[in-house]
C-alpha cells in the first residue's frame, strides 16, 4: 500500500491538471477533510509541496499553490471564555462552534471572486500559533498568481449551516478515510507525545470527550467527498497527524 507521501505525490498532477480546465480568471478550491488524527496536515502539506513542485517546472507559469489551515479560524481563549459554560467551551475547543464560521465562509466567498492581476487584492487568512494556542489574524496573505488554494480541515466539507455554504464554494472535497478504532489510537499517542495530556488517562478522556464526537458528528454531516484517500499512518510522519 502506498505511503501517505506516494498518495500525495500522486494527487498532485491530478490538482495541476484540474487548475489547467478552470478559466484564467477562476481560482481550484480544494478542501481536505477527516476525522482527527486521519493525517489532514500530514497530507495537505504533502500536497502542497508536490503541487508547487509542478507548476514550478514551467518558468513561465507563475501560478502557484498556497496551503492554509482552518484552525486559523478557532475562537480565541478570549471569546470561549464569554461562553455561557467556558469550561465546556474550552474543553470542546475544535468542536464547529468553537471556530468563526461566518469569518471562514467570508474568506472562501472572497477566494471566488475573478483574479484578474491587475485588479485582483491581497486576501488574507488567520493562521494558527500553538505556542500562545491563539490565531493570528492576517498572517497568510493569498496573492493573485496563488490560484490554487488547499484548505485543510475537520469541517471544509460539513453540510451544516453555513458551513455548508462554503463547503459548496469549493471545487474539490478530498476526504481522507480512517475507521474509527484506529483514529482512537493515534489521538491517544499524539496527545501523549505532545504533552496535552499528563498522562494515558488523560490522553484517552480527550480523546473520547472531544475528538472522536467531532469525528462522529463530521462523518453523520458532511457533503459527498469529490475524492476519498485512505489515511496511512507513516511511522516517520506519525507524530504529525
């Protein structure tokens, strides 16, 4: 079975061969979702290289790929804390109503606008900083050569609310599929590994109280997948699921 690398490497012409029937004036929306721990970030990066790779072949296009995360989008400590529960609030952070859904579906409404290199503006895009475990507004500035835009997770494909107004914006809902039981296991180790959780007691009660539901209420909500992906779990890229 192929690697979660050979996956991506093999994805990549099929974004680059995509792009190349979408007008000049158009930009490919590319969503990449799953359960956690299915390897969004692993994949999407992956991705994002190997694309960049091939259009970089020609040195006459000047087109490019940006990658962007939607944890961009979490609510900030802040906001959770002016939640009628903060502690739920923060004990479900990474649930869809923890993040900014209206800002995210603004942003991708934005990318749909025509790219005209003349005209076109900057779009901007939060990022993530685990280290002050807050966004960063407008740290991701999307040009006009980036026509094609990969947006990384849990709810790029979710058919709820507005989210499912963005979802369909999009012109590829890549989902990578892992079963549950396995999903479990990597929670379990990646929460342990990155010192989330204190100890395997801990690291478990994350795991069932808010990743897996996450899971759950992902895979009972969301639209058609335009591609599904089998998530391997790489031993050199396992820490980074």
């Amino acid at each position: 079975m192929a690697d979660m690398n050979e996956k991506a490497k093999e994805s990549a012409p099929i974004l680059v061969d995509l792009l190349a029937k979408k007008p000049a004036f158009s930009r490919l929306l590319v969503g990449i979702y799953g359960i956690p721990a299915s390897g969004k970030s692993t994949f999407a990066n992956l991705l994002y290289k190997y694309t960049n790779n091939l259009l970089q072949t020609d040195p006459a296009n000047t087109t490019r790929v940006i990658l962007v995360s939607l944890d961009g989008w979490h609510l900030t400590r802040a906001q959770l804390d002016q939640f009628p529960d903060p502690k739920l609030a923060r004990d479900r952070r990474g649930s869809h109503w923890t993040f900014d859904g209206p800002s995210y579906l603004q942003f991708v409404q934005n990318l749909r606008e025509e790219v005209w290199p003349e005209t076109a503006r900057i779009i901007t895009a939060p990022s993530f900083d685990h280290a002050i475990k807050d966004p960063i507004p407008h740290a991701v500035r999307i040009h006009p050569q980036h026509r094609l835009v990969i947006i990384e997770g849990l709810y790029t494909a979710l058919n709820f609310d507005f989210w499912r107004e963005a979802a369909l914006l999009l012109d590829e809902r890549w989902y990578l599929e892992l079963d549950f039981e396995e999903a479990q296991k990597r929670l379990v180790k990646r929460h342990l590994v990155s010192g989330v959780a204190k100890d395997s007691t801990e690291a478990v009660w994350r795991a069932e109280a808010n990743d897996m539901p996450n899971g759950r209420f992902l895979l009972e909500n969301s639209l058609e997948p335009t591609r599904v992906i089998a998530s391997v779990e790489d031993p050199v890229l396992s820490l980074h699921l």
